[in-house]
C-alpha cells in the first residue's frame, strides 16, 4: 500500500504545474535553516491553495500560521488589484525570513505580518475576510472559528489544514492528546452548523474546505 500510494504521490506532483522558483527556493532554505520543516504546505498543496484563491478573488485573506511563507505567497497570488493578505504568527524569528521571500516574490506591498497569539491580534484587525486559511495551533481552532465566523460574508472560503491529523480523528484518542478532540470537534461542527457548506479533502494532511452561507 506503502509503495503504491508514494508512486501515486509521485505521479500527481508530475502532473502539476511545475513549482514557482520563488516557492522552490523558500521550500529549500527552509529545510536548511529551520526547524521543523515538515509544517510548511509544499509543492502540491501550495498549488491547489493559489488556484482556490484565484477562484475565490478574494479581498482580504487572514492566515492563521505564517512559518516561513510558503502558503501566504500562494494565497496571495489570487489576491484582488488592491487586495490584502494578514497573516499572524507567534513566533518572531521567522519574520525576517518570510519578509524577504514576500519580497522575492513582489508580494509585499500585498502581505502583512503580524507577530503574536493569532487569538490576540485578530481582533485588532478591520473589516471582513473573504478567505481564511487557518494552519496554527490545532487546539484554539475551535477558539478561531468562532471569532472569525461572522466576519466572513457569505460567499467567503474557509480552509483549514491538517484536519486529519495524520489519521488520528479516526482512531482512539488518547487522554493526553488536547489537538485531536479539537479538529474531530471542528469537522463536526463546520458539517453540521447551517453557516457552512464543506468539503474534507483528502489531500496531504487533509484540508476542510467550507463556503460561508
Ligand atoms: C504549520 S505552521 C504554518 C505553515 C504555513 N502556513 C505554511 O503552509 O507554510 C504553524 C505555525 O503556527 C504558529 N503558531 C503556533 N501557535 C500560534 C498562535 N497561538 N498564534 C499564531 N501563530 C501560532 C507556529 O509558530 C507555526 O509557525
């Protein structure tokens, strides 16, 4: 199974558009110079989010979880002429370096960092979010979607990362574990709640793609 589902992940990164040199030189450095590398979306992933945007043409996207930049970049890419990316993390040694890669990307005059709790700086942000990409701290994601739920008009596209939590929503939870209960919570509350029209795909890690009613 092991080897068919690799010569099959293999095969989708083939027949996906090649990776912007921009993201292909952040995904490197990061592996070199950053801890826990695995955090970052990558090539497929990173793919699918730009063309989601570039559907969605929002004005306004809100990112949860910057790390070193890749998912902001893609984002951004289906920004409106004039449109805004807010993305939070809390922790500042990573500004440096996404700046400059925002920059590489001459998508800086477009994305704003801002360093701290994401439960904390939010509600200093104005206005209204037409896409939200939610990729921080699993456990406040229950936390999240009840802030940013009604500041997101109808029509709006929410997207969270890792809701499959490597398979662990699927097996029993250990008492210890504080993140699965979280994320088997959010999937269930987005597909019940009458706010949300959703879809859990599969991709990676698993991303919930829900429309704001
Ligand atoms: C999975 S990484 C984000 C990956 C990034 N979106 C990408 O695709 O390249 C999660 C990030 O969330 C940040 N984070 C953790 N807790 C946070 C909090 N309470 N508020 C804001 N950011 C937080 C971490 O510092 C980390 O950089």
């Amino acid at each position: 199974v092991n080897f068919l589902s690799h010569l099959i992940e293999k095969y989708c990164d083939n027949n996906t558009q090649a990776e912007d040199p921009v993201l292909h030189q952040l995904f490197r450095e990061t592996h070199l110079k950053v801890l826990r590398s695995r955090m970052l979306s990558g090539h497929n992933q990173g793919v699918l989010l730009t063309l989601l945007s570039k559907l969605a043409k929002p004005k306004t996207i809100l990112e949860l979880g910057t790390y070193t930049g890749y998912s902001a970049i893609c984002l951004a890419k289906g920004l409106q002429e004039n449109g805004k990316l807010y993305t939070i993390d809390i922790n500042e040694e990573l500004e440096p370096f996404a700046e400059r890669f925002f920059k590489l990307a001459k998508l800086d005059d477009k994305i704003e960092q801002h360093i701290g709790k994401a439960l904390d700086i939010i509600p200093t942000l104005k206005g209204t979010f037409d896409l939200v990409f939610m990729d921080a701290d699993k456990k406040n994601y229950l936390n999240y979607l009840d802030i940013i739920e009604d500041r997101m008009p109808s029509g709006a596209l929410l997207l969270v990362d890792n809701v499959l939590w490597s398979g662990k929503v699927v097996e029993e939870i250990n008492p210890k574990d504080i993140d699965t209960p979280v994320l088997v919570e959010l999937n269930k509350r987005i597909t019940d709640s009458p706010k949300w029209e959703n879809v859990l795909i599969p991709i990676r890690d698993g991303i919930m793609m829900a429309i704001r009613n």
